[in-house]
C-alpha cells in the first residue's frame, strides 16, 4: 500500500510553508515536481531523493508518483501554492483510479491569492473569484463569460496564470471586457514574485491595468466597487462605519 502526499508549498520561501507540509516533506523518501520549485527546496531537502519533470509534463509527473510509491516508498508531490488551487491535486485523484490501493492525502498551502493580497494590502476583504487566464485547458469563450460574470456580480477578481510567452496580450484582452462595465478609474493591482526574490507590487487603475506588461509569475486583482486605495494599499471595505 503507498503513499502519496499532494503537498502545496506556498509562494516559494520556506517560511511561507505550513509546518505540516514541512513535516510531510520531510518524512518522505522522494519528493517530485515541477523543476522550478524543486530548486527551491533544494537546500532544505538535499538528502532526499528528488525528481523533475518539466513544465507541460503533469500526467507524466503525476504517474512518477504512482510508480515511486507502489516501490514502497512515502512520495510527496509538490505543487506551488495549493495543490488543488489550478494544481495537480486533481489529476492525482483521476490518474489514481489506474492505482488502486495507493493512499492520497492533500497537505494544504497559501494560495497565490492569499500571498499577493497580503503584499497588496486587503483586496479581497469582501466576496472575490479567481480566474485563471490561461486557455490550455479552458475555452477562452468560458474564460470570457466568467469574467463577464464575475463583474456583473462585483466580485473582486484574482487573477492567475494573466500572462505566458504564448499569450502576451491576455492581460490586455481580460481588461478590455471588464472596462465594457467597470469604469478606467477602478483601483486594481498586481503582485509578481511573491514570496519570493525580486517581489514587486503595483497598484493602479483598472485602465493603467490594461497597459501593464505582466509576466507568468504575477497574480492581478481587480477591485470591486467596494475597493479603496489607501496609503498606497489596495483595501476592499465590508462596509464598517468609522467613527
Ligand atoms: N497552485 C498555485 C497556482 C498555480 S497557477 C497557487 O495556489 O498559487 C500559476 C499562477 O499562479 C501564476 O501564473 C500566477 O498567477 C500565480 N502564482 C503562483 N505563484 C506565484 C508567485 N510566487 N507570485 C506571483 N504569482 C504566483
């Protein structure tokens, strides 16, 4: 019988990762995942058995999990952020069906979401949506009607994957929907490298938003009406009256 931990690493540093997922980690025999964050555990887990797999290569990084574990040894996957936040915590589960009798369990981890509003101030102190941009795996009709929705519900919007070298102009094509209802002047931002080297906030109008040139490590946020910049910080109000 083996087993397989989905763990969500968070951000990138390790002090942004839950003790549990720490703990997990480090009673595993073999940890996998995608190159980049298997770089970043690199120091802490260097006694461990760690395997890559390239970017794109999910199933096949996902059924490495399975043939690790069905040796007899305790596996931990790795994923940034939540494993099952636009992670790999699903395929695990449909792939698994192929494995009876392996165990999964999902370690939970701080969403992108959760990190960038923390930089950003408190954007998404009221009801919010995420939304991812990238279309690999969703039509760009749904991606379309979803952000359409979501403004018609005034929901603050997070906003993943806004950018990759392929799609370029994403960014630009989600706020030219949004600016059909959302007035220019809607306090927006974006928060690229969290938790990591190099963070970088800005906050800004949904109209300067459309012109920003993000890259694939960058989450956005547009604001609902109940969103203020204050001190320079992106702030969502519940309605509290100040005295
Ligand atoms: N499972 C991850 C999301 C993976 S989708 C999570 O829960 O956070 C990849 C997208 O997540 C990126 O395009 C970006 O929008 C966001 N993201 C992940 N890590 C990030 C980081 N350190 N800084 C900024 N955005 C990040």
């Amino acid at each position: 019988m083996g087993r397989i931990y989905i763990v969500g690493m968070g951000p990138g540093s390790e002090d942004m990762m839950t003790k549990r997922a720490i703990e997990v980690l480090k009673q595993a025999d073999v940890i996998i995942g995608y190159t980049v964050y298997i770089k970043l555990l690199e120091d802490t887990f260097r006694h461990k058995e760690l395997l890559t797999t390239p970017m794109r290569q999910e199933r096949k990084r996902c059924h490495m999990c399975f043939a690790e574990a069905a040796k007899g040894k305790v596996v931990a996957l790795v994923c940034s952020g939540d494993a099952g936040i636009y992670g790999l915590a699903s395929l695990m589960y449909e792939i698994g069906q192929e494995y009876p009798g392996t165990e999964l369990e999902v370690i939970p981890g701080i969403t992108a979401a959760n990190s960038g509003a923390a930089v950003l101030g408190a954007p998404l102190n009221h009801d919010f949506c995420t939304i991812s941009l990238s279309d690999l795996l969703t039509p760009w009709e749904k991606i379309e009607k979803r952000l359409v929705a979501a403004a018609a519900g005034d929901f603050v919007i997070a906003l993943y994957n806004p950018s990759s070298h392929k799609r370029k102009d994403y960014l630009l094509r989600a706020c030219e929907i949004l600016l059909r209802t959302i007035e220019p002047e809607r306090p927006c931002g974006y928060v690229e490298n969290i938790g990591r080297e190099g963070t970088k906030y800005v906050v800004c109008t949904l109209g300067e938003l459309k012109d920003a040139q993000v890259n694939m490590f960058t989450t956005v946020f547009i604001g609902s009406m109940g969103t203020r910049i204050i001190d320079g910080k992106l702030v969502t109000r519940r309605g509290y009256q100040i005295v």
